[in-house]
C-alpha cells in the first residue's frame, strides 16, 4: 500500500504541524487520522491531499509518501516500528523519534532532532541534518541505542549526542560537540568536526577529516589502518575515566 | 449553610474503636457532626469501606528540594503528563510530581493531609507557595534543625531553655509545623564535606554529639508543648550495620509525654541495615521492631522500598554524596547557611539487585513485626523509596503473605538467606491499615485534637470511600481488589464537599496549612535577645525583618499556640 | 517616610537591605543599593496608561480595553507565545502559567537566553550548589568564570564572597582568595589574586583538563590549553584542591560562548570531581531578579523550568524548540504577550523581524525597546516599588519584595488575572 | 722653558709657601640647616605612618613591622634627605640634624590627614571600599559580614545613592579601598599642611 501526502499550502504557514499520528500501521485502518497545527487539532485531510493505492495488512507493506512543503511537519515516523516514510522534500524536527523498526528517507534536509532516542529501523537522509541528529533528550543519559542514520549531506551541532548504541555515519562535515557524552555505538563522520567525542564514556568515534579543537584530555596510542585510511587513535575521555576510542585523520588543539 | 449526609457506610475509626460498623456520617460546613436536616445532599456509600481521610507523617512534595528534583529531571517528567481538565490544572511527573500531580493523585488516594517532611527554615516560604498550589490538602512542614549554629551554641553551653526559646521562634517565623532532625549534626559537618559517623562524633567546630542534640532537642520539643514530638532521621542512613546506630538513638530517648510518642523516627527502613558492608549486607529489621515494641515513646515509619525508578532527596546531603559516587549519575546538593543542607539524586531500585531487594524487604518486615500498628506507619518516605502512588501496592503486600510470596519470587535469589520475610504469616487486617495510614499518623503528629484522622463530631469532615465491601473481599487472596480500591476512591471528601471522585479531581480547592506558635514568655523570646539578633544580622545573608514568612503565605491560617514553659 | 530592609528588584543578588526614602510618593533617596539598584529605584517616566497602535499612531485606552485586547488576541491564537517573566513576581508568574496552560500556549521565560544552558547542563548532572550565607561564612576559594560581577552583580563580592567577613574566617579579606577566568582583563580580574585567560571557545578545553589534572593525569595535557599553561592549570588545580571550601559562580561567559551548555556541564563535574578532595560548589549568577523564581514557578507548576510548550495541551519541554528565541527565529507563533523583560533589546534581529509582524501586547512600566514592536502596551506597578510578591534570589532563596511606595497602577498579578478570568468565561461558554 | 722657570720661581716664594702651608680657616662645623639620612631615636613608633605619608621620595621610607614593633626603615638610595619626615613624625622616632630644635623653637609642626574622595561618575556603589577598609572592619563588623552599614562611626558606607565619607579623619591611609576598586573610583589623598603651633599657655 502506498499512502501520498500532499501538503496543501495554510494561510498561518509559519505555524508548525505536530503529526506523530503519521507512521505506517495507522494507516492500515484509514486514513482518519488527526494531526495538530499549533493548539488547533485537524483532520488529516484539512492539511494534505491524501491519496491511497493498493492496500495492505501489515505496516510492513505500507509506504507512506510526503510531499511539498513539510519542512515544518514535526515528529513524523515518531515511534515507528515498520513500514516505510519517503519523505520528497525537507523534514521538520523530531521525524522518527524513538523509532524500533522500519525505514525513514528523506530526499531534502531533516531538521533538528532526527531520530532522537531511536532504537532500531533506518534513517537516510540525503541532505542535510540539523542539530542534535541521532540525539538524546534533555536529561537523559542515553541517546540513541540502536539503528542507522545515515546522513549524506552535513550535520549540525551534538550530533549523536549520549550515543549508546547503533550506527551513526555523516558523509559531510559535522558541527560542534560531535558525539558528546557518547557512551557506546559508533560515529562516523567523513568530513571535518568540531571537539569530537567530548567527555565520552564508550563507543567509537570516527573522523575521517580533521578535528577541530581537539579536547585535550585524550592519550594519542598510535597510528591505526581503518577501511584503507591511516587514522590516528586517542583513547576515551581521562576527564571522564573513560575508555572509549576516537579516530581521527588530523587534528588540532586550541592551544 | 452546607450540609452532607454519608449515608450507609462501612466505618472503620481507630481513633474511636470503630471497627466496620455501617452508621451514616453526618456533615456541616466542613465539619462532622451529630446529625443534619433533611435539606442535606445525600451520598449513599452503598456499604463501603469508609476511613477518615489519609493522613502522610511524613512525605516530601513541597519546597525547595522537591522543586529541585523536578528542576533537574526532564526526563522524569515525561511520564505521568496529563493535560487540564475539568477542574484539574495539567500535571507532569512521576516520582516528583508537580504539585497539581502529587495533590490530584494523593485525593484519588483519599489523602486529605499531608506533613512535609523537612523545611529549611531560611527557605520555608517556597515551601508555602508549593503548598498553596497543592490545593486538595492541609499541610503542615516539619522545619529542620539539625544544623542550626544558634542551636548548636545553645546545646554546647547547656542551655536547654535556649534551644527551645529558639525553636520557638524559628517555628513562629518560618509558620512550621514540628521539628526535624537530619543526620544531627551531619548536615553541618557536611557544609566542610565532613559527616558523623554515629552518635557520638562531635561536630567539627561546635564540639557537640549527635547523641547531645537529640536529647536536648527532644527535651526543648517537650518544654514548649508541641503537638508533634521531635521527627528524627537518624545519622548514618544507609549505611551497613547502622541499626546498631540507629538502636543507640532510640535508646537515648526518655517517656516524657502521656499524649503521645516522645520520638518520631522516619523511614526506619534506611537505618535497620546490618552486615558490616555491602557485601554482607542483610536485614536486622528483627531487633529494631522488638526494642520499639518495649517502647511507647516511640513510633516509626517505614520508609518502604518499591522496585522502580524514583528520585531520592533528603536534607542527609553527606549521604547523597555516597548515593552519588556509588552510582555516578547526577547529584545536586544544596547547603543552607547556618542551618542545614539537602541533597538529591535519581535512582532505580531493582529487583534483579540483592542489595535492593534486601532493602525492600526490610520495610515490610518492619511493619509486620511491630506489634502495634500504632508505632509503625506506613510511608515510603515519598519519593525516596518509592513514590507514594506506591501506597496501594504497600497495603496489599501487608495484607496478604500469598502477594508477598509471589513478589518475593521476582527478586534476587540470595535475598532469602539474608532477610526474615519469608517466615513472617503475619497479614495486617483492615482495621491496622487504617492505623497505619490515618488514625496513628494523626496521633502521632498530635492533630487528632484539630480534628484529623478520625470521624467523631467536630472532627474536620475528611472522608475517604473506598469502592470496597470489606466482608466480601478476602484480601489475602483477592489483594489486587485492594489495591485496585485504595488507588482509587469511591468519594474522597475534604472539608465537607467531595472533591475527587473515582479518580477524578471535580474542584479547585483549597489548602489549609497547620503551623504551631508556641507563647514564650518575654525573656525568652529570640526577637528581643541581643546576641540572636547580631549574630542574625552578620552570618544570614538575608535580613532578620525579611526572614518571617508573611500571613499572605497562608491562604487558610490554622495557627496553632502553644502554651511553652519557657 | 524611610523605608527599610526594602528589597531591591534588579540583580540576582535580591539585596534586602535596601533603605529607601521616600518623600511625597517619590523615591528621593536609596541607601546601600548599588548603581544599578539606585537606578531602578529612581525610575522615573512612567507610561501613564495603557496605549493601542492604530496605524502610526498611539491611543490611550482603558485597563479594560486592553486587557480584552490581550484576552482576545490570545485566545484566537494558534500558537500563542507568553514570553518573559524574569522581571515580576512570583504570584503573577503563576497565573502566566495558568493562562498558557488554558489557551494552550507557550510560556517562556529570559532563562532562554541567559542561563537555560545552565539549566540543561543541571539537568544532565545535577548541581551542587548552596546558598550564598555558606560562602560567606565558609568559602576560601572563590573562582568567578565568564562573570564580571563589578558590572552586572556589583554588591556579590562585598555582601558575599571576597570581602565580606564569616564565621569560619578570620579575616576573610586576607584568607580569602579570588580567581577570574574570562576572555579579557574584567574589572572583577583587577582585584583577583589569580587571573587566568583564555582564548574565546577555550573554556571547555580547560575545564577537561582541570578535571584530568585533579584526577592526577597532568602529563597527558598539552603544553598550553586554549592560551592558558600547563604549570597556571596544574597550579589551579592545586589551589582548588587545597581549599577548604571553593565556590565557583560562573555567568555568560561561560552560558553563551561556543559550546554552551556542555560547558557548565564540564564545570559542575570538575566541581563533582573537587568535591571527593575537599567541599566545593558552583553557582550561576543569574541576571534578572526573579529568573530564577520563574524558573521554580515553571517548575512546580508544569514541572519543567522554562521553554514549556502547551499545545498539545500537556507540557512539553525542549529548548532550542519551544524557548522563544527559536520560535521567534523560526516564525512559529501567531501572538505575543511580553511581561517583564524587554526583548526588542536583546534578541537577534530575525526573531524581531517576526515579532513585528504578529500581535503583540506588553505588559511594562516604562516605554522601551519592545514598545516599538506592540500593538497594546499596558503599564503596571513595579514589584518591589509600587507592588510587592515573592522572588528568588540567584541561590533559591525566597524574599518577598516590599512595597516601598504606593500608586494606582495595577500589578502584573492584577492585570494577568484580570485577563485570565475573560479568558476562563469565553472558553466556559 | 721660560715658563717653566717662571713657575717655578713663582712658587717657589716664601710667602706663598707659608700662606700655603699654614693658612687657618674657620672650624668645620654642621650648620643647623644641614640634614644628613634620617636615624631612629629610641622613640617608640606607633605606626601612625605620618613619615611615609609626607616623604615626596617615592620608596624612600617604609614603615614596617618587625616582630611585634613597627619602625621606619630609610632606603638612602632613594632618600633626598629632605626632611620632612623628622619634621613629621609626633613621636620624635627619627632625628636628622637640628630640625627639631628648629621647629620647636619656631612652634611649627605639620598637620596632616588623608583625604578620600569618590569620583560618582566612576564609583558602582558595590561597596567593596567600605567593606574592605580595615577601620570600617574593626568599628562595625556587621558592615564587614553583610555590607550594610549599622553604625555611624564608620569612614565610609553607600548611603543616598553614593559614598559617603563620614569619618575622614580615622583614615590610616592604607590605601586598601584604593586597591580594591575595580573602577578606581575612590582615590586616598595625603594632605600635609605647615601650622603653627599656639604659645604655651602659662
């Protein structure tokens, strides 16, 4: 089954729409959903063309497709366990929190807080990621714990901040804060970033670029191959008693 | 004139001897009285089990470290959200509530008054504003005095008097309620990151003994005739082997009061720990009830443990720090100038932990080998062994060996060989539940005289229904009833109109708050003594005249006097 | 009339020894405030009364007319932003709340933009903190980072840290000692017995490595982090684990700079980390007077501090979503009520740029930088002046201002209540 | 060579040579206006400072405490052997030449005090001057613990908006609050003025 979403153009387009109501098994019993646009609660109709080919009796079968403009359409895919969200354009924050299972593309740029605290299932997004990408929550001590996101354009600040399980791979440069607080999983990151796995616990932390002010407080082991490229190797953060490793290609303290 | 008529119910009374009698309750402009007119609104409780309204001795749900707690967990908030409802204001929180949270959910509960455990004194008007928006209680605070450099100057020169003069006008100024000790003397020491280990370590600086303070404060807390007697949480919480610690305490304290206990001792359970570390760590719950049962002078409360996430926080701000580099997670403390301190961490009891489940085996051993239901109350110390929402789960427990056999299967395997509870058949009855959790923890606050915890004529009509006919439930084996019922009432009924009915909150409301003034006379009265007052103006960072929480504080004004030798 | 032990409605620090005389329903003299506090005492030029925005031109209105204005504007509100808070006190606070929890609104407070970093860093790693009394009386280290409290808290060092005497020290002056950590030479460095500097976007390097130092690894640290020596750090490190008693009080510098957050979050774990050698403590300075009782309103009231999000109904809390800069930046809210702050003159210019195109109506004393952005504006006493209510002092200390002189402006309470009561009637009917 | 014999003979004149070798002059004698380095009498000092406060050498006299006395101490490398503070000091502790015959028998004396003023333009009100001032300390402890003022008798406290110098006089001149302004506000003036004393009465 695959469900399109067309969003139709609001006169308050500025104002955000909160549809966690849009994951795949919801529409294994129709398309009479909810979402809410501000304090207004609306029905799935008033805000998108929804069109419906073919049927299905497992989330696993179903597509939901979204399209125009939903770069402000927040906490898509929100505990998504199967299925799949083609996302044609940008996505607003929060799309695919907490998800276990399914898969999530996006074709435009994600914004902040994809795939917080997930733990299972599969983000792509080929544009770019905004802050706080494979995070956790305000508070919490563990982020993400499991899954991949994937990201092929740049990524922002805290970028798998409190990882604790899973795979996180960023093609482009990442921000400020890469990896904070990670306590497991890995970090892969193909571009430049900035204090890379600060104060980290566990885990493995990748730069395949340069570091930008390296936090000082890492032991440099040695020179190690990885995937064809000579990385150097640090180990965790002492500030923290840690035991984590961080690779990088180059680096520079702020000295 | 508003006039209630109760009729049909099942009445359980400690504080009468009522014990499952089916009479009517009659009820005007929020009082009990003997009958009503015909005009009254009827409520037909259908034979219901119908206790005087819940009382908590000893909860922590307003101030400065309850806040704290819901300040620095987010995370905790995410559970237990609910949005504005009716009468009901939006509440968050599942083991720091907010204080919608805690007073909608303690009114499901049939609560309908709830002491504070632990004030600091320079920050008792935060206490009263939470109180103010925990609208379906009466509340009173117990104010802490464990470190109070005034007190402790008084104590070291042997000036009983003194120390009384003192309390009295603490409590006056800051409209507590009865006193609290923490860890005596620990919280001082701990202000140079220093603790007492037992009852006889001198405070650094002040060279008086924990074992000095409680005595000399037990004697000042008589001298001025307070309701409640001296509330203790005894050094060394937490810690094994610290019930021989905590014995010696209690063996400090003499009857000085034909009223009622001359010692409160909180969450028993933290202090009736035995083995000499964590790895023989077990239960010596044994000894603490039997040297209680020989003493009426003192009463306890449990201080249960129920597995879960929960958040700890006392004014024992050294015993945070430990609680804190065992589990390295986040730690906030909170010093306060010449008083005391608190501190606050998460924490998940887990039944898969020995330790843990020792711990939540303890309580429940207390209660049931105390003779008296009257010398041992019910309380998780909220939220630090469990939040109280627990409460109904804690009754079934008590009230059924085939639950607690079923519970005891789950946890840690190595429990059995360290803890008596398995041997203990004791099942509490209805009549030592409503004890338990009303009529004792009114006694021993002393405010069964305000008209708490119990039903008589003049009494405060606070009522809770209970969707329960107790002939027809056999708790032992039906516990789940039990606890299904005190989770939520039928009518919870406070100041004479209903204000929560099966689980829903249906008005505003509004708080009463008990606060105790004791008369002096001039000579004793700290306002007008010279050396308070400069030593006030020079070490308090807040001036004397500012430091008196103000009558808009207290919506409803229960001022209590009493008539002090002194 | 000589008022005294008057509590001044500016800083943190909530000094209440404030004598304030006053002479024919004017504030003539203040005694014992600082510059700052003087000032706000002796405000003058109030607006008269409340004014509505009819083209280009300003209308006087009644209380009446404009409360409904308010009323009105945010009950048809989509995405309704509450926003400010931090300058009134804690009993209006309260009815903010109610008012964002019944129009489904956002209710924010300036903690967003001066310390919710703190905060979120608290709400990672919790905060050993105390009062200011236990400096005072105790404290023979006290660092100030990223903070010059000359210019913003004048009176914390006299009243509280570096001169004022204690219980526990002898000459408090003498035994005392003081560290800076800033960027720049601060007028606070002047007086400091050790100054440490360091390159912008360096504090958290230095903190990392303090901790690595106190834990005994100074031989991994480099030469020199961010500008500051091995030989500077490893004598820090010394010092702090030498005291008896360290407190630290970090401001902006520390809150705003690269990294935000996670830089308090390093600094209260090196505080952590002191405190199993000796007892040490950390404390924000925070800014408005009463930032930090709005904070604890939040708190028990919705149960998060700042940046609550109503909506959807429940509250829902994240910053850099549901605080106000974001959601100014982002456009995401249809009408604004201001109380108590001014952010025309503190927020990026994207996020005026929004708030000139929405309804917005403030609730202030004086004419200022956000009037220009109102549609009503409606004067109200001043806490602490012409009304009085509860505030919290930067270290969670509860004071209830007092009312030093009286006028017939209404107070922020008045006026919000008045709001939420047609409020409370139109969503009834 | 005819100059050479011309010395000679010139020098060589008994008249010259009796001249040279037994020419009388007046005895050497210190005249009373002559001031060499200033030496201790056996005066005790008291630590008033009043030698410090007028020596216009920079770094040329320091009172310090040694052990439990004070005691001026002249640094002759920087000493211009002005004086001033022989002339000074009440207690007679230093002496240098007959200056103090002198002042006596003309009654003159130095007054000398210390002047505190306060720039309001630059001064915060934050009260670290009158906190940290050692005299303020020592009158009014409860000004030293909260940074309020409670007693009159202090030098100096925030009253009315600004700094108030109400006790000038009880200035020693340490300079503390001029060190701990962060905006250097506050500035300690030494004043000195030449008075004549009255006649004794008889």
């Amino acid at each position: 089954m695959k469900v399109t979403l067309a969003m139709k153009p609001a006169a308050k387009w500025f104002i955000p729409i909160e549809a966690e109501s849009i994951v795949p098994k919801n529409f294994l019993s129709g398309t009479d959903l909810r979402v809410w646009r501000g304090n207004r609660e609306l029905r799935l109709d008033e805000v998108f063309s929804v069109s419906v080919e073919g049927d299905a009796d497992r989330a696993e079968d179903v597509e939901v497709v979204l399209s125009g403009d939903t770069f402000r359409l927040k906490r898509v895919g929100e505990y998504l366990d199967a299925g799949k969200i083609t996302v044609l354009g940008g996505i607003g924050m929060h799309c695919g929190n907490f998800m276990s299972g399914g898969t999530i593309e996006i074709h435009g740029n994600a914004d902040g807080w994809l795939g917080r605290e997930m733990a299972g299932g599969t983000i792509v997004c080929r544009g770019d990621a905004a802050d706080y990408c494979a995070s956790g929550y305000r508070g919490g001590r563990k982020g993400m714990k499991g899954g991949t996101v994937e990201v092929f354009g740049r990524a922002g600040d805290f970028l798998a901040e409190s990882l604790a399980g899973g795979t996180v791979i960023v093609h482009g440069d990442a921000g400020d804060m890469t990896g904070a607080e990670m306590r497991g999983g890995t970090l892969v990151v193909h571009g430049d970033c900035s204090r890379p796995a600060a104060n980290m616990k566990d885990g493995s932390c990748y730069v395949y670029g340069t570091a930008r002010g390296m936090i000082p407080t890492f032991k440099k082991i040695g020179t190690v191959q990885h995937d064809g490229r000579t990385l150097i190797r640090f180990s965790g953060d002492l500030a923290n008693r840690g035991k984590g490793n961080l690779f990088v290609k180059g680096y520079e303290y702020l000295d | 004139m508003t006039e209630l008529l109760v009729k049909n119910a099942c009445v359980i009374d400690p504080l009468r001897g009522i014990n499952g009698e089916t009479m009517d309750i009659a009820i005007r402009d929020g009082k009990i009285v003997e009958e009503v007119s015909d005009a009254a609104e009827v409520i037909d409780a259908r034979g219901m089990l119908t206790l005087p309204g819940g009382v908590d001795s000893h909860t922590h749900i307003c101030g400065t470290k309850v806040n704290f707690g819901r300040y620095m967990s987010p995370e905790d908030m995410r559970a237990g959200r609910t949005p504005r409802r009716g009468a009901m204001h939006a509440t968050s929180g599942y083991s720091v509530p907010t204080t919608y949270g805690n007073s909608y959910r303690y009114s499901v509960m049939g609560y309908t008054t709830l002491l504070e455990g632990a004030m600091a004194p320079l920050e008792a008007r935060h206490t009263h504003e939470e109180f103010t928006y925990t609208p379906l209680q009466d509340t009173m605070a117990n104010t802490l005095f464990d470190g109070n450099w005034a007190i402790l100057e008084a104590i070291r020169d042997g000036d009983v008097k003194r120390v009384a003069a003192i309390i009295a006008w603490t409590l006056k100024a800051v409209k507590g309620f009865g006193v609290k000790l923490t860890n005596p003397g620990g919280t001082e020491a701990w202000q140079w990151g220093k603790n007492v280990s037992c009852i006889r370590d001198p405070v650094p600086y002040f060279e008086v003994t924990p074992a000095e303070i409680i005595r000399s404060i037990v004697e000042a807390n008589e001298l001025l005739h307070l309701p409640h007697s001296v509330h203790l949480h005894c050094n060394n919480l937490g810690t094994p082997g610290n019930y021989s610690c905590t014995l010696g305490s209690f063996g400090l304290i003499p009857d000085l009061n034909e009223k009622r206990q001359t010692l409160y001792a909180t969450h028993v359970q933290f202090h009736a720990y035995g083995g000499s570390e964590w790895k023989d760590f077990c239960s010596k719950s044994e000894p603490i009830a039997r040297f209680v049962d020989m003493r009426p002078q003192i009463v306890m409360d449990m201080g249960q443990v129920m597995f879960g996430r929960t958040t700890t926080m006392t004014a024992d701000g050294p015993m945070e720090f430990n609680l804190y580099r065992l589990h390295h997670e986040k730690w906030s403390n909170h010093d306060v100038e010449l008083e005391t301190g608190s501190g606050i961490i998460p924490v998940i009891y887990r039944r898969k932990n020995l330790v843990n489940s020792i711990m939540w085996a303890i309580g429940l051993e207390l209660a049931l080998l105390t003779k008296s239901p009257w010398q041992c109350l019910l309380s998780t110390d909220n939220p630090n062994g469990a939040p109280f929402v627990k409460y109904p789960e804690i009754i079934g427990l008590l009230m059924s060996k085939r639950y607690r056999d079923a519970e005891f299967a789950t946890v840690h395997p190595d429990t059995e060989s360290r803890v008596p509870l398995p041997a203990i058949e004791r099942e509490l009855d209805w009549h030592e539940i409503a004890v338990m959790t009303r009529a004792g923890a009114a006694r021993a606050l002393g405010i069964q005289d305000l008209g708490k915890g119990h039903l008589a004529p003049g009494a405060d009509a606070d009522v809770a229904i209970y969707p329960l006919k107790i002939d027809e439930v056999d708790p032992s084996a039906e516990y789940q009833k039990v606890i299904d019922a005190f989770s939520r009432t039928e009518y919870t009924i406070k100041r004479g109109r209903v204000v929560a009915r099966r689980g829903e909150c249906l008005v505003h409301g509004s708080n009463a708050t008990l606060w105790v003034a004791p008369k002096v006379s001039d000579g004793y009265d700290m306002g007008k003594d010279p050396d308070f007052i400069e030593k006030f103006d020079r070490y308090y960072t807040v001036r004397m005249s500012n430091y008196p929480v103000q009558e808009e504080y207290v919506t409803r004004n229960r001022r209590i006097e009493t008539e002090a030798e002194l | 009339m000589i008022v005294k032990d008057a509590v001044c409605p500016f800083c943190g620090c909530l000094c209440d020894d404030i004598e304030v005389e006053v002479e024919e329903g004017r504030v003539v003299a203040v005694t014992n405030a600082c510059e700052l506090g003087t000032t706000k005492f002796m405000g003058e030029k109030r607006m008269k009364n409340p004014i509505l925005r009819v083209g280009d031109e300003w209308k006087d209105i009644t209380y009446d007319e404009a409360v409904k204005y308010a009323a009105d504007m945010l009950l048809a509100a989509e995405r309704p932003l509450l926003y400010g808070w931090s300058g009134t006190h804690g009993e209006a606070q309260c009815v903010g709340v109610h008012m964002a929890e019944l129009i489904h609104g956002v209710i924010d407070n300036t903690s967003s933009v001066c310390h919710g970093p703190s905060i979120l860093a608290i709400q990672e790693v919790g905060h050993p903190g105390c009062t200011l009394g236990v400096v005072k009386n105790r404290a023979d280290l006290v660092i100030y980072w990223g903070s010059n409290p000359i210019d913003a808290h004048p009176r914390h060092l006299s009243r509280y840290t570096r001169y004022a005497e204690g219980f526990f020290l002898e000459n408090a002056f003498r035994d005392r000692k003081v560290i800076v950590v800033d960027v720049r030479k601060t007028e606070s460095a002047n007086i400091a017995d050790e100054f440490i500097k360091i390159r912008p976007g360096g504090d958290y390097a230095v903190l990392s490595a303090l901790r690595a130092i106190v834990q005994g690894k100074a031989d991994t640290i480099p030469r020199t982090v961010a500008g500051v020596t091995r030989e500077q750090l490893v004598r820090v490190a010394n010092l702090c684990k030498s005291a008896k008693f360290g407190a630290v009080y970090f401001g902006l510098g520390l809150t705003m700079t690269q990294g935000k957050y996670k830089n308090i979050r390093n600094a209260i774990e090196l505080v952590s980390e002191l405190s199993r050698h000796t007892k040490f403590t950390i404390s924000a300075m925070r800014g408005h007077y009463n930032v930090y009782g709005s904070n604890e309103v939040n708190t028990w009231m919705t149960g998060y501090p700042f940046g609550i999000d109503f909506s959807r109904g429940i509250a829902f809390y994240n910053p850099g979503e549901t605080t106000a800069v974001d959601i100014l930046a982002r456009k995401e809210c249809d009408a604004a009520l201001i109380v108590g702050s001014d952010p025309a003159a503190h927020f990026p210019r994207k996020c005026l740029e929004h708030l000139a195109e929405i309804p917005v109506v403030q609730l202030d004393p004086y004419p200022n930088a956000t009037t220009a952005f109102c549609n009503v504006q409606i004067p109200v006493a001043v806490t602490g002046i012409d009304a009085e209510g509860t505030a919290y002092r930067m270290d969670g200390v509860p004071i209830r201002t007092r009312r030093v002189l009286s006028s017939d402006y209404l107070s922020d309470e008045e006026v919000l209540a008045r709001m939420y009561a047609l409020m409370q009637e139109a969503r009834e009917r | 060579m005819r100059s050479f014999v011309y010395y000679v003979r010139e020098f060589l004149r008994p008249e010259w040579i009796r001249k040279f070798f037994f020419a009388r002059t007046a005895p050497l004698e210190t005249p009373s206006y002559f001031k060499g380095y200033p030496t201790r009498t056996e005066k005790e000092c008291t630590g008033c400072f009043s030698c410090m406060m007028i020596c216009p050498a920079p770094g040329a006299i320091a009172v310090l405490r040694k052990k439990d006395e004070w005691g001026p101490e002249v640094y002759p490398g920087h000493c211009i052997r002005c004086g001033l503070c022989v002339e000074a000091c009440p207690e007679g502790v230093l002496s240098s030449g007959r200056i103090l015959d002198v002042t006596d028998r003309d009654r003159t004396a130095f007054a000398s005090w210390y002047h505190l003023e306060v720039d309001d333009n630059l001064c915060m009100r934050c009260g670290n001057c009158c906190v940290s001032c050692p005299v303020n300390r020592q009158i009014d402890p409860q000004l030293a613990g909260t940074g309020t003022s409670a007693s009159d008798e202090v030098i100096m406290r925030i009253e009315g908006g600004r700094v108030r110098i109400l006790h000038m006089e009880k200035c020693t001149g340490c300079t503390t609050c001029e060190t701990q302004c962060p905006n250097r506000a506050i500035r300690v003036a030494r004043m000195v003025e030449g008075v004549q004393l009255p006649e004794a009465e008889a």
